[in-house]
C-alpha cells in the first residue's frame, strides 16, 4: 500500500481541518476531561482548534492528508497560539468551580514549553473510523523533514498516551508529565535538532 499523500492545508480547508480535529479528539482523555459534557465540547472545541492551531494556515504550516481524514497544525518558531482567544473561550465554557484546577493545568503547560525557537505541534488528529492507516506517521514525517532542514528543534504535548510511541518513533524524547487534580496525564515531548 502506498504511504498517504500530505499537502499543505490553504485556508478554503480550514473548516475540514476542524472537522478531522474535532472527530480526532472526542474520546480524547485531556480534552473530554475539560469539557465532560458532550454538547459542551460539540459547541466550544472548533473554536478550541481555531485559537490553539489555527495560525498555522497563515503561516502554511497546517498540513492534511490528500483523503481529508488527518490533519496536523504546525506553528513555527515565535508563533504562538491565540492565548487572548483561548481565555474567552475557557471563560465561556468552563464551570467557575473547575477553573482553578483547569488553570493549573494549563499552568504546567507554560513550565515545560521551550522559551527557545522551535517547532511546536498544538494538534494532530484523524478520524477515528480511519485510524491505523499510517496518516498519522505520514503527516509527521512531512513536517519533520522540513524542520530538519532547518535544523530545529521541536515539541508536543500527548494528551493521549496511546499516542506516545508513534511521537518517540519519530525521535520524540518524555520530558515529564503535566497533571492537575482530577486531570488525566498530559505528556510533554521534545525532539532535539538534527543537523
């Protein structure tokens, strides 16, 4: 079987993009714990997705598989999410009870981001109903390979520990583990430049 074809998401794909994220993530340990209810994270994770990966399209670093099930949002050095937009958006659907615990997790997040330039990877999902078909591997090596060339690091956190080993496979290292109450374990991950 040939490996799946990966292209460069332009902005007329941003919507199918947030589809394969939200499909992606909704058995997601990390996300399901934020938002529990499932009406609660239908209504509030496109927007999730929008303000933590979303400035990638800008920066042609969203890329997607040429069958629309799996997508990756890239953002390169000195770009970070929209933290303004992410706060209005965990105001809005977050339980005032939980947002000290929530709060602490995303905290520890902030601790084990790297302050150098690197590559950071918010989101990378895949239809469920097409798991297992190597898009997940083949988006990973098409980034990687041009992050390579410029010869950076780059980082991740899994919020899904099925996930680890396809990340360590491609050269991802555990730095620790992030977690916050009643939060499931987050695991940040860095790959060190190739030169």
């Amino acid at each position: 079987m040939r490996p799946p074809e990966v292209h460069t998401a332009n902005q007329q794909q941003r919507e199918v993009v947030t589809q394969i994220m939200l499909l992606g993530f909704s058995a997601d340990p990390i996300a399901r714990w934020i938002w529990p209810d499932a009406g609660t994270f239908l209504q509030h994770k496109p927007h999730f997705v929008s303000a933590f990966g979303g400035r990638g399209f800008e920066h042609r670093s969203v890329f997607i598989t040429s069958c629309n099930r799996a997508a990756a949002m890239w953002l390169p050095p000195t770009i970070e999410p929209d933290g303004e937009h992410l706060d209005a958006i965990m105001g809005a659907s977050i339980d005032p009870e939980r947002m000290e615990e929530i709060g602490g997790f995303f905290e520890q997040i902030g601790e084990f981001h790297p302050d150098y330039p690197c590559w950071y990877l918010p989101m990378i999902g895949a239809d469920p109903a097409h798991t297992g078909l190597g898009l997940g591997a083949a988006l990973m090596k098409h980034a990687l390979t041009m992050i390579d060339a410029q010869q950076l690091p780059s980082y991740l956190e899994s919020s899904n520990p099925r996930n680890i080993s396809l990340y360590e496979r491609h050269g991802f290292e555990v730095m620790g583990q992030i977690q916050s109450g009643s939060s499931p374990i987050m695991t940040p991950m860095l790959r060190a430049a190739r030169r």
